[in-house]
C-alpha cells in the first residue's frame, strides 16, 4: 500500500482528505504542525484517532518565527502587505511534510487545499473556493510529491462528504484567520514585536490633507474613512521612508503593468516573452489575461485589462489555462 503523509489540523478539509485518500487505496500518515493552543493540539489528535490514523505532532513554533513571523513583522514595518501563507506553505508547512515522508519512507504528502495536483503539475481548484494562489511558492520537488484530494469539490460538498462519513468535525468552523495571530488583532501583535511607527501625512496630488494614525494601520486599496471635496479617496501607496501615505481616487488605483520580484517559477523559466493570466491577491474574480517579460531577477507582467491596486507584498501569480506556472513578491 502506498503510504501518504497528510497535514493534518483537524479540521473538517483535513479529516475529508483523510478520508477520501484511504478510499483510494493509501496508506495515511498523518502530521500537525503544532504552533497553537493546548486545545487545538488535542482536538486535532483526537480527530485522527477517530478515524484510526497514525498523527505525529511537530512543534514549528520557532521555525514559524523565523521563517514567517519576522519576515512579516518586517514587511508591515515597511509598508508592504505580506501573505504568511504563501511564505510559510513552501518554508515550513510543506517542508516539514516532505521531511516527515522522507522519514516514513512515504512517495506522496497530501493537504486539504482547494487546488488540483497532477504529475507534478499544480492547478486551479473550483472557482468558488480555489486556492492554488497560496501555493505559487511550492518547489518543483514538493510539487513532484503532491496529492490535492479536494480539488475537484466546492467546500459545501465537503461538509456533506464529512456528514455522510460521520466526522465530527463536520459543523466545525472554518479557520480564517493569520494561525500565528489567533485573535485578529495585528497591531496588538505588531506592538509587541517592535516599535509601531508615528503618526504621519496623508498626501493627495502632492497635497497633506490630513494625518494618519500610523502606517501599520493600512494596506493599499483600503479606503480613507470619510470624504474629501465630496470624493471618496483610498489608499495607493505606502512610504515607510517619508511615514506618508499617498491617495488616489478609484480610478486611479488600477493598473496595466506589474512588476515581480524573487518570482518561483514551477516550470522551466520560459526563454521569450509568453501569454498568460495574473492574480494579484487571492480573489474569485481578478484574473485578467496578460503577456509576461522576464526581465533579469525580475518579471514585468502587462496586463490586458488594469488590475485594482497592486500591493509591495503581494503575490502577483501567473497561470497558463488552469495550470499555476509560479508567483513573485509584487513590487
């Protein structure tokens, strides 16, 4: 029986895999990674017990911290709006996973993503609940061992699987948060790391109209609370240099051109500029088609149609059809 090294939480999508991996014939392993409370450690070990299947509990709390807790800390620190998912899946969540096969001797590791992995070859899941954005930062090797059991089902259709197995986990609520910041509170948990930057400007067509309350309170797309001259104004870029903040109107926030930096390609970098289609944050819906240059350490992807407010930070990833050819850090 071929053996599988699944990620294991818990969770409804974790148990589901487990479930339907065992259907088709694996032998399943399964791995939490132990970076939360006394309480979820012990549900998600009690989960696996329920469906008879080995679990090995690895704490990453100090590789999480070096690997995805600082190196966000930082980004915000710059003014940048980091992802901690799509860092940590490739530096700590599917490497502890490959390893974990290694020791076990097991050809394959599994997770609950919403995504579709074939020869190792990643694709879109369901447009509802896709996230193939989150892993444009897997190495070919991860990729090469990767089995997405959920790929082809919606979550709903998961909950109704999780019913009809008979896990009770099947109600339980879906994780949305950042896991290292379990409360939602991200300035509480910047301010505990480091020194929160001041007050400062915010500028509008070169103008300070007003102040903000500190740069870590913001992203860029969100709007300004309130109006000026009657318009609603949002927020267009970051400048941890200065501490301003610039301002635009809506119309003003798209763009045609991106630029990309540390891109991970998951296929040979192409040679000639290709046609393709661009995310620039997890969305359902922003997925314009585009002609991508790679310009050196550097990818400049032109967009057919703008796409609204790219982030520093981002990802802005790259599809050809449904197959997820990498991702870079937008800049």
């Amino acid at each position: 029986m071929t053996k599988v090294v699944l990620g294991f939480s818990g969770g409804v999508d974790s148990a589901v895999s487990a479930v339907l991996l065992r259907q088709q014939g694996y032998e399943v392993y399964g791995v939490y990674l132990d970076n939360s409370s006394d309480s979820e450690r012990e549900n998600a070990i009690s989960a696996a017990a329920h469906l008879g299947i080995e679990l090995e509990v690895i704490d990453v709390r100090t590789e999480l911290e070096e690997k995805v807790c600082r190196p966000f800390c930082n980004a915000y620190m710059a003014g940048q709006t980091p992802n901690p998912c799509i860092i940590c899946n490739p530096a700590v969540k599917f490497k502890n996973l490959l390893e974990a096969a290694d020791r076990q001797g097991a050809e394959y590791i599994a997770t609950g993503h919403y995504a579709k992995a074939e020869n190792g070859c990643i694709y879109k899941g369901q447009p509802s609940n896709d996230q193939s954005y989150m892993l444009c930062r897997l190495t070919r090797q991860q990729a090469k061992h990767l089995l997405l059991p959920l790929g082809g089902f919606e979550k709903a259709q998961v909950r109704a699987m999780a019913e009809e197995f008979g896990l009770p986990v099947a109600h339980k609520a879906d994780s949305m948060e950042i896991c290292f910041i379990p409360d939602k509170d991200y300035i509480r948990w910047l301010g505990a790391r480091t020194q929160l930057p001041p007050a400062g400007d915010f500028i509008f067509h070169g103008d300070v109209i007003g102040q903000h309350e500190g740069i870590h309170r913001y992203t860029v797309g969100q709007r300004r609370p309130g109006l000026y001259n009657e318009r609603k104004l949002y927020i267009s870029r970051i400048d941890a240099d200065t501490n301003n903040i610039e301002l635009a109107l809506w119309e003003e926030l798209f763009k045609t051109e991106v630029i990309a930096r540390d891109f991970n390609w998951l296929i040979d970098v192409p040679a000639e500029p290709f046609r393709a289609s661009v995310r620039v944050r997890h969305t359902k819906w922003e997925n314009p088609d585009c002609t991508v240059y790679v310009e050196g350490d550097r990818v400049r992807i032109v967009c057919d149609e703008a796409v609204r407010a790219p982030a520093a930070g981002q990802s802005a990833v790259l599809y050809v059809g449904s197959q997820l050819i990498g991702g870079g850090f937008i800049v």
